[in-house]
C-alpha cells in the first residue's frame, strides 16, 4: 500500500504519513473523529493499535464499535491470518470499559459498565495483534473496521 496519496477511494480513510510515528504511522480521518495508527511486526506477529479522538458533538454507538471489532477478527482469519487478540478500552469520567476479542468465534468479551454511545469526552485505545498476516493487509482491515464505525 503506497501511504503517500489519498486513499479514500479503496474505502479506508484518508491517510496522511505521519513522520513522528515511524514508517508506519498514520493519522486517519472519519467523519466522526481521527484516529492515531501505528503498526510493526514482531517475529510472526502484526501489530496495530491506535488512539481514536471523536470529533465534538459527535458519538458512535458502543454496539457499533464491539459488531465491528467482531467483524475484524473474522476479516483476519478470512485472510489466512490468526487473532492474537484484539482489545479495545473505553475511559471517560464515569468509568472505564475494557473489550476483548481472541477468536473470530467468539464473541467480544465485554467487561465494564457498557455505554450506550461514545462521545468527544471519551478515550478509545485499541490493540490488534495477529499471525501470519502482512503488516499493511492489517493495517487495511483495521482502517477499514473503524470506517465501518466511526464513517
């Protein structure tokens, strides 16, 4: 995946290289909120985590975000890839939620008071480690499940 040009037309955000965060960081834009995305590989593994900040007056259901995680490992696996895990955390004032995702059969473990949507006020953190799957095919189907989410 070539990083330099606008990518919106294959359905995965805009991507913008970010040279603070290495060779493969990218901010992303959706329509409800950015995210920051860093992706390495280590050993057999890909990584991918990311920080997503929703833009003001603005929220995307919690149910949306879990379907989509969901919807992620089964992404991987289809692709010849294996979940490692996949684990989200959900702060704000009020409390934390924690989701986590170890097999595309199963579905998310959610643990913490669940809101019904996610704000502006909220921290979102998520972690996608998998096996035998290319870096940058990861990196597509985890833009993809947060423009899915966040539009």
């Amino acid at each position: 995946m070539n990083d330099s040009h606008d990518t919106s037309d294959t359905h995965i955000g805009k991507l913008r290289e970010n040279s603070h965060t290495g060779a493969h960081g990218r901010n992303l834009e959706f329509t409800q909120g950015t995210a920051s995305l860093e992706g390495h590989t280590h050993a057999m593994a890909s990584v991918v985590s990311l920080r997503v900040s929703l833009h003001p007056d603005t929220s995307t259901e919690f149910d949306a975000l879990v379907s989509s995680l969901e919807a992620l490992a089964r992404d991987i696996e289809c692709e010849g890839g294996v979940v490692g895990h996949i684990k989200a955390l959900a702060s704000c004032e009020a409390g934390s939620v924690r989701i986590s995702i170890v097999d595309a059969c199963r579905p998310a473990l959610v643990r913490g008071p669940a809101p019904a949507a996610l704000n502006d006020e909220a921290c979102l953190d998520i972690a996608v480690i998998a096996l035998a799957i290319d870096l940058d095919l990861l990196i597509g189907l985890v833009c993809e499940a947060m423009k899915c989410t966040l539009g």
